[in-house]
C-alpha cells in the first residue's frame, strides 16, 4: 500500500526530471563528456572570439571612463598586477581614456608619448597577427596613425601590459607609479 506522502514525493521528483530534460536535454553519456585538452580548446576559442570583439571596440572597450578589469588578458597580463595597473591608471589620467596631458604630449588612460605608444603598437602587431589574424593586424598598424586617446580601451589596455612586460617596462611610469607598486 503506497501512503499518499509518498506519491506526491515520487510525481513530485519525476515531474522535476522530466522539466529538466526538456529544458536541458538529454544527460551527455560518457564519451560526450570535454576532456580537460578539448576545454581549454573551446575556452581559448571562446577567448579568442571575445578579443576580436573588444579590439573591434565592442562591449566594454567603448567605455572609456572610468576604472574596470583590463579588457586585455593575453600573454601579458598579470592579474597579481592589476591593483598596481588599475592605480596607475587613477594616478595618470583620473582613470581617462581620453585624457591628453596639458602641453599635449601625454595621452590617454596610462598618458603615453607618441613615440611610447607607436613602439607598443609595433610590438603588438606580430603577436596580434598570430593571435587575431591579419584583419585585427590592419587595427593594429591603423593605431601608429592614431593619437593614443582615440585608441578604445581595450588597445590603451594592451599597450598597457605589452609595454609592462613582467615588470620590466615599470619605469615608463615612474611618476604615476609612486605608490603604486607596493599593490598586489
């Protein structure tokens, strides 16, 4: 004899799998499960997809206002790093993308000199090439004709950590990076 409690427990739980597979489908049997090798392929490309976006100058990196995570977090990116980016960014150009310094010669969120920002771009072609394709390269070649402070977010981002590479490109901010580095 099945006592009343008990059935409504039991319609209650294959009601609930039943809802479950129609709206996730099926459970994946074994040999459709990822393995971790085919994760970090769907993960990278994933990435990749969203960097073309950003350096595009869609999403986020048309915001250029304001402090927030870098948009870039390629090869170069330190996230042990980011309270010493995000301070420099504060310190330099009150976290202004557009910023241009008052004799002109500084500009954008990290105030870069022409010459700063012309050899970030340059070193940044052949990894975007590699990483982007040769669509996003043409990008990267057009922002050598660009003032700094037009470049979106992302591209002021990467020209950030490329130029930082590990720590050893700190001195460009000497001035902006009093204090700062002492942030982990």
């Amino acid at each position: 004899m099945i006592m009343r409690g008990q059935r409504i427990g039991s319609t209650a739980i294959a009601v609930a799998t039943a809802l479950a597979l129609l709206l996730t489908g099926p459970v994946a049997g074994a040999a459709e499960v990822p393995t971790g090798a085919e994760q970090e392929v769907a993960a990278s490309a994933e990435r990749k997809q969203v960097e073309l976006a950003l350096a595009q100058g869609k999403f986020k990196s048309a915001d250029r206002r304001g402090v927030m995570v870098s948009l870039y977090q390629g090869k170069w990116f330190m996230p042990k790093r980011e309270k010493v980016r995000k301070c420099i960014v504060k310190r330099e150009s009150g976290a202004n993308y557009r910023a241009v310094s008052a004799g002109t010669r500084y500009r954008g969120a990290y105030q870069m000199s022409r010459p700063l920002a012309v050899g970030a771009a340059w070193m940044m072609q052949r990894e975007v090439r590699k990483e982007l394709g040769a669509e996003t390269e043409k990008i990267v070649i057009a922002l050598r004709k660009k003032p700094t402070h037009q470049w979106n977010r992302y591209w002021q981002d990467r020209a950030f950590w490329t130029i930082w590479r590990h720590g050893e490109g700190k001195s460009h901010w000497r001035g902006g990076a009093r204090n700062c580095m002492n942030r982990r």
